[in-house]
C-alpha cells in the first residue's frame, strides 16, 4: 500500500521582527558615522581636491613677452617661437638671420606669425607663434619678434651640430613649482651658469607653477633667466598647470598657445602628448592628468605602444607628471600603476622620468636572472615643497627633502645618468664648486651583445638623505615623526647588509 507523502510541517517561518529591529538599529548609527566622516572629509579636503588659486584680475602689457622656444616632432631641423603681446590681435612676425656652421652670415628674411586670443579667468592676452623647419645642423640663428609696432631685443639660438648627432646631453627636472619664484630664480641662474653652453634642452615633468594663474605664469618666466629664448623647453603638463571643475580637470588655456608643441599626439591631446624625436633616442612625453576616463586611457594605451614600437632609435626616453611606482607616503596612482607601467615594461621603454612625489626615488626592473634591466624609472623634485616619502621595496634609491636637477647624456650606446643636488648657499660665483661633492645618484644604462638593457648602479657608496622635518608638534606628528626616524634606521641597516 502507497503512502501519501506528507511534507514536513514548517515551523517559526515568520520573521523575527527583534532581529530586523537590532539590524536597523546597528546600521543607521553606522551610516550617519559613514556620512558623518565623508562630510568631515569633504570639508577638510574640498580645497585640495576641488579648489583653484584665484586669479586676479590682470592686463596683458603691449610688449613682447613670455618668449618660448620649443621644438618641432624632429629636433635636428626643427624650432617653434611662441610669445605673448597685447590684448589686440596685430600682424607679427619673427625676423631671423642665419650665421653658418662655416660662419658665413646668410641674408635675413622675415616669417609671419599665427596668433590667437585667449582668455583665461580674469583677463586676455594674444599669443604668437611661429614655426620654423629646415633649419641646418650646426647653424646659429639670430631673431627679433615683431607686433604691430613693437620689436624685442635680438636673441639666438644654436642648432646642434653633427657631433651633436652622436651625443644628446640635456637636463631633466622633476617639479620646480615655487610659489614665491625665489628658489627656482636662483636655480636656473645656477643651470645658465654651469650648463646653458653645453645641454641642447631642458625637460619637465610637470607642475612648473604652483597654480594656472597670471602671476604664477609671471614668476615662471622671470625664473628662467632668459633660458626659455635660447634653450628649447620640452615640458609635460602637470596637475598644476589645470583648473579643477568639480571631478573633471581642465588644462589651462595659456598651455598650449605658451609651448605650441608637435601635433602627434592622441587625438583629444594634442599638443599636450607627443613625441619628438632626435638621432638616438625619442622622448615621448605624455599628459597624464587628464588619463582618468576610459576613453583617455585606451586612446593613450594604442598610442604610446604605437610610439614606442615605431622608433628606430636606440633609446626610448618617456616624460610624465604622475608616477608609475609613488614614493609619496600613501600615495597610489591605479591607472599609472596597473595599466601604463606594464605598456612601458613591455613596449621598450629605457629611461622613464617622473615627477608629482615631492621627493627622490629611482627603480629598475629585475631580468630572469636576477639583474637590473631597463625600464628605470625616476622621481625627482626642484621645489622647495617637500613631502615625506614612503619606504617601499620596489625603489632602490629614496630621499627626501632634497631639490635635485639631473644631468643626462645620451650616446648610441650608453645613457649616463646623474643627479645632483641644488645648494645655492654653497656655490661659488667664481669657481663653481666640484659637482661631485652634490653628486646624489648615478647610473647607467647599456644594451648588452644579447639586446638586453642593463643598468649599472654607480652610487652605491652615496648616503640617502632623509631630510623631511616638516611634523606638526603634536601627538600625532610626533608619533608620525618617530615612525619616519625607524623606517629611515631600518632602511640604513638594510643597505648595510646589501
């Protein structure tokens, strides 16, 4: 005989309103603390992470101003003149005259100049520039920019020359951005002095000014001792040179009309990504401020992979604000970090400069074998701004509170890389004291007979140098202070034992 299945009989299936009751009570305190916290947080911050420096109202002087030598997608032939006059569009022009390599001085002709308005937050200005190609290795070229009826004094620039072409010296800076324009006066005084004769160009990696206003334009300018008419800039932007709005940045619109660089970049960045390229290395400079979206990153990703794998030079040279591997304590940048370090390990990248950290740091990779192969990646810092660093393993070199320039030269088979430190209370004006007693870091990069770039690290026997003391006096800077001395005591003994 079947029997009818009976199903269990379900007992206690109604809720346990005390429970949903607890549950409520436990999580409305929870995230009223939550919101409590964020608006806290958003109060302290907002400033930082949404605010601009004001910018006064100014007007634009009818003389030739902020005068800018860049140079075009190839640095053997090619010059861009940038300037600023007036807050009326005039009809403008360079005049220049070329004196050979041979010393013959050829006749002058006169090239006219694009301009535009621009308008920033608080005032105008024009801006001009000109483009110059088929310019000859070697040749010296004399120069006066005209608008409307106002002239500039005669300035020159030198192209290289042919020996040039075998070697490419020039000097690398991480962050200048000096508020008060005080420090970085006295630092490109000292680069005019010891270097101006024997570098082809300067680059930049970001944050040249302090914020995207007039004045700090001004100061900019006026810190670069006449550097900027005779010494091509190669500069990347860097997220001081943007305004905020809201969680979009926006560069400033002085940027691109200052600095006129190549239009190779990616389409939404041009001027503002690009590469130029010299006889043995191609420096491949990128915005990366503004790669937060994804469309910016693949747009970027397709892009440098594309400038890296192009190259048929030797060396690949990539300048960026926003560094790959932080040295800032607590500072991780995701996008740099997880998708554009493994494009440069895996494209070709040799030498990587960095700046934004406020600090010192260099890493290189390690090969199958244990040894150091290229990329090697650099933060370094001009400001008198410094932030402490943190102690991670990923850097084989740190140091803090240091301003720092860096020298370096290319050959077709070597890059010599040196840093050295700023001390302008320590400098002779007559004899300009022995760079090796300010030499911080040094190494060199060298493509061994099986392809491979290895780096040889010549500055074992330098100190680091921690020199961060900005903590606050109470407690909790004390405490902070205490942690910073161990991880420095600690990190001594471990190179100790290296």
């Amino acid at each position: 005989m079947r029997t009818k299945y009976k199903p269990p009989r379900l007992r206690n299936l109604k809720p346990d309103k005390r429970k949903g009751r607890k549950k409520r009570y436990i999580l409305i305190p929870l995230l009223l603390v939550i919101l409590l916290s964020l608006g806290i947080l958003l109060k302290v911050r907002w400033g930082a992470w949404f605010g601009n420096a004001p910018e006064a109202p100014y007007s634009t002087p009818e003389e030739i101003t902020r005068i800018t030598l860049t140079p075009g997608s190839d640095f053997t032939s090619e010059r861009t003149l940038s300037w600023r006059s007036g807050e009326r569009l005039e009809a403008s022009a360079v005049y220049i005259q070329e004196i050979t390599a041979g010393g013959d001085t050829l006749p002058g002709h006169r090239i006219p100049a694009l301009g535009r308005l621009v308008k920033s937050r608080s005032g105008k200005g024009c801006f001009y520039h000109v483009s110059l190609d088929s310019l000859h290795l070697g040749a010296r070229y004399l120069y006066r920019l005209q608008s409307g009826e106002r002239r500039s004094p005669i300035y020159s620039f030198t192209m290289p020359t042919e020996r040039d072409c075998d070697t490419t010296r020039f000097v690398y800076l991480g962050d200048v951005q000096d508020p008060a324009g005080q420090m970085s006066s006295t630092f490109f005084r000292e680069i005019k002095a010891r270097l101006a004769d024997s570098i082809q160009f300067l680059a930049l990696a970001g944050d040249q000014i302090e914020g995207p206003t007039d004045q700090y334009w001004q100061s900019w300018y006026q810190a670069l001792q006449g550097l900027n008419t005779r010494i091509p800039v190669i500069a990347a932007p860097g997220n001081h040179e943007y305004l905020k709005r809201g969680f979009a940045r926006e560069l400033d619109v002085r940027w691109i009309p200052q600095t006129n660089y190549p239009l190779n970049g990616p389409k939404d960045f041009l001027q503002r990504s690009y590469y130029i390229d010299f006889p043995l290395m191609r420096l491949i400079v990128l915005d990366t401020t503004d790669i937060m979206w994804l469309g910016a990153i693949n747009s970027h990703k397709s892009w440098l992979r594309h400038a890296l794998s192009s190259s048929r030079q030797p060396w690949q040279v990539v300048l960026f604000h926003h560094a790959v591997d932080c040295v800032r304590e607590g500072r991780k940048n995701l996008i740099m970090h997880h998708v554009f370090k493994d494009e440069l390990l895996d494209h070709g990248a040799d030498l990587v400069l960095q700046g934004h950290d406020h600090g010192y740091a260099r890493s290189t990779t390690r090969g199958q074998r244990g040894d150091t192969i290229a990329p090697a990646f650099v933060i370094s810092s001009a400001s008198p701004k410094v932030y402490r660093n943190g102690f991670s393993a990923v850097h084989d070199r740190l140091g803090s509170g240091l301003q720092l320039y860096q020298d370096i030269t290319v050959t077709k088979s070597q890059i010599h890389y040196t840093s050295y430190r700023f001390q302008p209370d320590s400098v002779s004006r007559d004899s300009l004291l022995d760079r090796s007693k300010l030499l911080y870091d040094e190494f060199t990069l060298s493509r061994g007979r099986d392809g491979v770039v290895h780096v040889d690290d010549k500055a074992r026997s330098l100190p680091e140098l921690f020199l961060y003391e900005n903590f606050s006096t109470d407690s909790k800077g004390q405490k902070r202070a205490a942690q910073y001395a161990k991880e420095v005591k600690e990190r001594r003994e471990r190179r100790k034992k290296q």
